[in-house]
C-alpha cells in the first residue's frame, strides 16, 4: 500500500525543513570484533551480515513511498544503477538503485522500498533498503560536507545531520539524475540576444560549486558582474556589508548589488529564509530576489511567494533566468 508524503507543515521562511530518512543495508567490513560478533549475530537469525547507512531526501521532493513495483527492464540504459521503469497510476517512471550508484552491495534482508521524487520538473524513483522516520530540523543544524568528505563521497552529499547514535547525509539526487539525463543539466542557449554592456551586478547564493560556477558563467554571458557565496548565511552577511558600505557612503544599495539569484535547499540557511530577511529590511527589499531551485513546482509555489520573492525560477532554465533578472532590473530603474 502506498504512503503518501503529506503536504509540507512549515511555514516558508522558518529556516526550518523536513527530511526522509532512509537507510541502505550494505556489506560490512571485516576489520573490527564488535561487527564480527554482530555478524555471528545475525547468521544465527537467518540473516544476511551487514551494516547500515543512513541518508536523508528532503520531504518536499517526495512524492509518496511505495512497496518495490513491478519493473519493466529498459533497453540500452545509460548506468548500470536503472533498473527499469514501472507504471504509476498512468505515469512511467524510472526506477533507479541507489546502492549500485553509490558503488555499495546492497544486503537483502527485507523487501526494499522505493521513494518517488519529483524535482526539476521530472518524476524519478530510488530503491532503497527501508525508511526509518520524518526529521523537522532546522537548516542552522545540516552542515555542509567538507572538501574531503565531498572528494571522497565523488559531491553526492550536500549536507550532514548529526543524531545521538548516528550520522545522516543529505544526498544530492539531482546531481544523480542530471547526470543519467544530460538535458536536465544547466544549458545556456547562446541564440538568446543579452545587451552584454549593461554590467548589472548580481549577488548568487548557492551550496553547490558545480551550480555557482554554471550560474556564474552564464550570467556572465549575459553581461552580468557575479559575486557568488556558499548558503545563505553568508549571502546575508555580505549584503550586510554591503549596506553598511551604501549607508557610509550615502549611495544607494543598487551601486553596490542589483539583484539576489539564490537556491533554497542550503546549509545554515535556505533561500525563503534569506529572502524574507531581504524583504523586510528596509533598505535591501528593493532588491529583486529570484529563487532558483529545483524545489520550484506549482505544488509549492506559493512559499515562495510568501516569502516575497519577485519570480521563482526551476532548474535547468539559466537562459530564463538571466532574461528574468535583467528585467527586474530594468524595471526597477524604470520605477
């Protein structure tokens, strides 16, 4: 029987998520007495020895969970890891085995589960061990990898949550399906005509490097001065500095920044939190401010108008990104 991921609780701006948590049954390694014992443990049972891995999907992704379905293979696909596809209430989608993406020999002890997601305007599935439970945390208490465990686990890990008893990792799924999918991937239409000359400044918050570069460079393109920084806090810390520079000098915050381009889903503080504070600041709220992420859906909107973002913008459409923010631009000095 399917569960159904219920609609999200939170208010937008809160600086607060929900996370799926899952786990992978995975081979253990032999090289400690304590997990020989629990071995032996476990042969006794009847079961397969092996460890678990636990790992975490933002709840607004997740469509429903639902028991392994009945899976059609699919000819000639592009990793090993795409088990096929399966009938949904009418809709095919594309069942993928996250152990075998993450290099890991998935144990089977217990059927396993799959989450369906839908992010960036593409519904996917992801076969998993089991599902333990919903997390409300705040976005203050996901740390972002650093650069050796981003190295080693090849950037799938976006964020770190740190329990009592154990670690969970964020997984970035949609550098998993962007890369099994090389349309979804950033791609600036060159044909597009930009007044190159204008150098609007543009200020980019965004976790992931790979984003902040793409975003960088192609608004660059377009004629824009980027700056980039990580998460939001520090794109709050920086417009800060940035109004206390316009404030000493008596210039308005438009010589210094122009507009806001920033995700949502970021460590220490995420994009409808940042842009809330954006508007409520009597000084930075005329900046326009653009939420570009893959959370971007007619399911959810409105948090993001709530929040008094000025257009909401879904990964992968970087040229109508830069088209959109050059005319907020303009329409503001118009104003």
């Amino acid at each position: 029987m399917a569960q159904q991921s219920k609609d999200i609780l939170l208010e937008a701006g809160t600086n607060e998520l929900e996370i799926v948590e899952f786990y992978l049954e995975e081979e253990p390694k032999k090289n400690d007495d304590a997990e020989v014992n629990e071995e032996d443990q476990k042969q006794a049972e009847g079961l397969k020895p092996s460890r678990k891995g636990y790992y975490g999907v933002n709840v607004a992704k997740v469509l429903e969970i639902i028991r392994m379905p009945d899976v059609t293979e699919m000819p000639e696909v592009s990793h090993e890891s795409v088990l096929g596809a399966f009938n949904l209430r009418s809709r095919i989608i594309p069942l993928l085995d996250l152990c075998k993406w993450l290099r890991k020999k998935r144990v089977e002890n217990e059927p396993p589960k799959v989450i369906v997601t839908e992010f960036n305007q593409v519904t996917s599935a992801f076969m998993v061990s089991g599902v333990t439970r919903i997390h409300r945390i705040s976005w203050e208490d996901v740390e972002a990898p650093n650069k050796y465990v981003s190295a080693l686990s090849s950037d799938s890990i976006t964020g770190v949550v740190k329990f009592d008893d154990r670690i969970v990792f964020i997984l970035d799924l949609e550098r998993i399906v962007s890369e099994l999918n090389p349309d979804m991937q950033l791609q600036f239409d060159h044909n597009t005509a930009f007044d190159t000359t204008t150098g609007y400044k543009a200020l980019i918050s965004d976790d992931s490097p790979l984003i902040r570069e793409m975003i960088r460079d192609m608004l660059g393109q377009a004629g824009f001065r980027v700056e980039k920084t990580n998460n939001g806090r520090e794109c709050w810390d920086r417009l800060l500095e940035l109004k206390d520079r316009a404030t000493a000098d008596n210039r308005p915050i438009t010589d210094f920044v122009q507009v806001v381009v920033s995700d949502i889903e970021m460590p220490m503080m995420d994009g409808h939190h940042l842009c809330k504070r954006i508007k409520e600041d009597p000084v930075l709220r005329e900046l326009p401010v653009i939420l570009f992420s893959s959370l971007i859906t007619e399911k959810l909107r409105h948090r993001g108008k709530s929040v008094g973002a000025d257009d909401q913008i879904s990964k992968p459409e970087i040229t109508y990104l830069a088209q959109r923010a050059a005319a907020l631009i303009e329409g503001r000095e118009r104003d």
